[in-house]
C-alpha cells in the first residue's frame, strides 16, 4: 500500500480508493489504521472462477470503496 499511495503521490493525485469486502473485518480495521475513511459507497461484482479442484464456480462480492487523502 505504501507504494501505491507514494506512485500515486508522485504523480500529483490528492487522494486513493480501495475496495475492501463488508465481510472482511480484520482488512477494514487494518486499512482504517492505515488512514483510509469508510465512503458508504457499495459496490457488487459477480465473477466465475475455476477452484482448485477444477470446478467452475461463480462468486459474488460486496465491496465498500475506503479513501486516503495523501
């Protein structure tokens, strides 16, 4: 993440976004440490995978965009 923040920094960006899924706790504690501010703003991606059986599987994800001014 530091990294990130410090390209984005380097070329003149303001501020940063994440994506962190609302059933990830222990990750939005971590990124609220870091500085990133929840927006309310939802989103939901649905997506198919292959497992690790070789089984095609479909997923669905809610994600809460969180945001860094730099």
């Amino acid at each position: 993440l530091a990294a990130a923040e410090s390209w984005s920094r380097e070329r003149g960006h303001q501020r940063i976004c994440l994506g962190v899924a609302v059933d990830n706790p222990d990750a939005r504690r971590l990124y609220q440490r870091l500085g990133y501010a929840p927006t309310g703003e939802l989103s939901t991606v649905t997506y198919e995978y292959v497992d690790a059986e070789g089984v095609a599987r479909t997923a669905t994800e809610t994600d809460e965009m969180l945001v860094k001014v730099l």
